[in-house]
C-alpha cells in the first residue's frame, strides 16, 4: 500500500527576476532537544520539541507576495543561487538551478527541486509550506540535496518525499491531512539513495486517518539517521527498514497514538538506542514517559 509521487508535468517557462542580496541571519529560534525523564518539566511552547509556535514564518515577519509564472500555479527558479527571503509564494515553487535558499516564507503548495528527472539542491528555513483552506494528496517538500531548518509543513497528505541523496530535516513539524485513500506519510523515501539525516522533528498525523506512518523509511537507503523526534500516529508509528547502518535513536513516540503498533523495524540493520513512549501536552512537551521501548522483533 505504497504511494510513490513525483512532481507534476509542469511547463517550461522561465522566471524573471527573483535574486536578491542574502539576508541576514533569521533570528535564533528554540530548539533544544528532548531528553525527557520519569518526571520532565516543560516550561511552555517548544520547550522540548518543535510545534507551530517555533517553526515556519517568524510571527511579525511582512512577505511579499510574488506572481505565479508557470500558468497561474507554480513559481519556477531557474537562477543558480537565487535568494527568496520575506516572500509569499501563493502556489508551488519549483526550483530548477542549484543553491537555491528560501528563509522566512511562506509557500501555498509544494517546494519541488526536481523536474525532467533531474535534481536541484536548495536550502529552506524559517518558511511555511502548505495551504491552510485544504488538503494536498502531494508531498510538502521534494525531492534531494536539500536542508530543511525549523520549517512548518501543513495542508499535505504527506511531508517529505526524499528520492536522492544528501537530505538533512531538523528543528521542524509537520501536522498531516489525508484524503479518502492517501497513504500519508510524514516522511517517506522512494527509491535508493544515501545520506538522510532526520533530527529533532515533531510528526503529527492524528489528523489524517487515511494513513502509514509519520516515519516510512522501507527502501534500501544508506547513512539514514533518525534521532530525537516526536512521532504520533500511523499504523505503526516509526517505520526503518533500510541499508544495514541505519540509526533510530532516542525518539518519543506518543503512547497508542497508533493502529498496529509503535514500530515496526529491522532490528538486524538498525542501531536501536534509548526509544521511549511518552505522553504529551497540547504544546508537544512530554508529560511523561511511560516506558522503554524495545526494537520489535
């Protein structure tokens, strides 16, 4: 029951002018990782892991909204190094030059670096991405050679589609829909590839019944890391079954959040270290840890 998607067909047209001097450092937002206790003390919203509060357009930020040059749905890059800062891009953007950076914007649809079988790579921080009116079948972000920082997925079935190399995911949450036959996914990779580094996230998919698991890492991947999340929902929750070498370390998964079990892994390919199930507050902070949770056999 696996849903494998690629970006739309989309048609060629080039953007006009979209770089711009890089901007400054966004300001420093909290992201201390989560080593709960038998008795954690939470000190309010993002005190442990990510939630809407501390990911996505920095509140008070004013955007720029941008025209759509791609007919009428889609923003194409096609500069190398183009900057998009303080932009509200009221579609897809779809990245088709390398080293692109995106920071404290807000995207109605999709961000695509991939188009005609080939990548692009491209930073984004500080952004929301996603529409808040509906529920979009299709992956938040994709597709490789991307570092996603503090960023606030919504509005998708599922988060992020990795089908390449080099990813880096931290500091963000990803709060899922579904619709009537999606496999929603907040995670999901797609093919072989190496280099995947999923830290620190909150995956939130109570929202999205028609569902397989915030984490789905089932194809051959090598150098998958995955550490210091927040998980909640699925069938099973954290799904690993990769490339021998992968890591899945200290990760909260919410207590009978899910349909079948916590996880599902393979436990001879994966270092299992220190994974707990917890209960939570409504600000993502653990209230408790209800026990260890050993790799299923």
């Amino acid at each position: 029951m696996r849903r494998r998607l690629g970006p739309a067909i989309l048609l060629l047209v080039t953007l006009a002018a979209c770089s711009s001097d890089p901007p400054p450092p966004p300001a420093a937002r909290p992201t201390e990782s989560a080593s709960p206790t038998a008795s954690p003390s939470p000190t309010g919203p993002c005190a442990q892991y990510p939630g809407p509060a501390c990911t996505g357009v920095p509140k008070g930020t004013t955007l720029t909204k941008l025209k759509l040059n791609m007919d009428g749905e889609t923003l194409r890059i096609t500069k190398r190094g183009t900057v998009l800062d303080k932009v509200h891009v009221p579609g897809n953007l779809l990245i088709t030059a390398n080293d692109v950076t995106i920071t404290n914007s807000q995207i109605d649809g999709q961000i695509m670096g991939v188009y005609d079988e080939k990548r692009y790579s491209f930073t984004v921080a500080d952004s929301t991405v996603g529409p808040t009116d509906r529920c979009d079948t299709a992956p938040g972000i994709l597709d490789a050679q991307f570092t996603a920082t503090r960023v606030h997925i919504r509005g998708h079935g599922d988060g992020f589609s990795v089908s390449g190399d080099n990813v880096t995911i931290t500091d963000s949450y990803v709060k899922l829909c579904s619709n009537p036959g999606d496999h929603s996914d907040g995670i999901q990779t797609v093919g072989a590839s190496k280099n995947l580094t999923f830290h620190h996230n909150t995956v939130d998919q109570r929202d999205a019944p028609s569902r397989t698991a915030p984490v789905f890492l089932v194809d051959p991947t090598e150098g998958v890391t995955v550490t210091d999340n927040l998980l909640i929902g699925g069938t099973y929750t954290l799904q690993v079954r990769t490339a021998p070498g992968a890591v899945a370390r200290n990760n909260a998964i919410v207590n009978e959040s899910w349909d079948f079990g916590p996880a599902s892994v393979d436990c001879g390919n994966t270092t299992w270290e220190e994974n707990k199930l917890v209960t939570i507050d409504e600000h993502y902070n653990v209230t408790s840890v209800v026990a260890p949770l050993e790799c299923p056999t």
